[in-house]
C-alpha cells in the first residue's frame, strides 16, 4: 500500500504556481495569477466576444438593480 502511494506521489505533475500560491496564504499572488490567467483567455476568445460578455454583464446587473 505504501509503495502503491508513493509511487503515485513520484508519478505527480509538479504543484503549480497556483497552487502553492493558495497554499502558502499568498493572496495578492493568487489574485494576479487569476487575472493573468483570465487575460490569456480573453486573448484567445474570438473578436466580439468581449463585448458580447460586458453586455451581458451589464444586463444582468441592470436587472439585479430593478429587482432591489
């Protein structure tokens, strides 16, 4: 049983920067890890698209402030 798990431990992707970043309690790191994470996926998103999720978003908080 012990050789079984550490294999698996052996045989592990490396932690990645997230992870050790929420681990240690590094929240600032965490928070700029996300957004760099979000701005890669914006960029890959096709053109529009952008513009089509602020609407979107805005919609719903219009509609979040009507209902208050």
């Amino acid at each position: 049983m012990r050789r079984h798990a550490a294999r698996r431990i052996r045989n592990a992707p490396p932690d990645t920067a997230l992870a050790v970043a929420i681990r240690s309690n590094q929240w600032e790191l965490v928070a700029l890890l996300l957004l760099n994470a979000i701005v890669d996926a914006a960029r890959a998103l096709p053109p529009g698209t952008i513009d089509d999720v602020l609407a979107l978003i805005s919609k719903t908080e219009a509609s979040d402030d009507a209902a208050r």
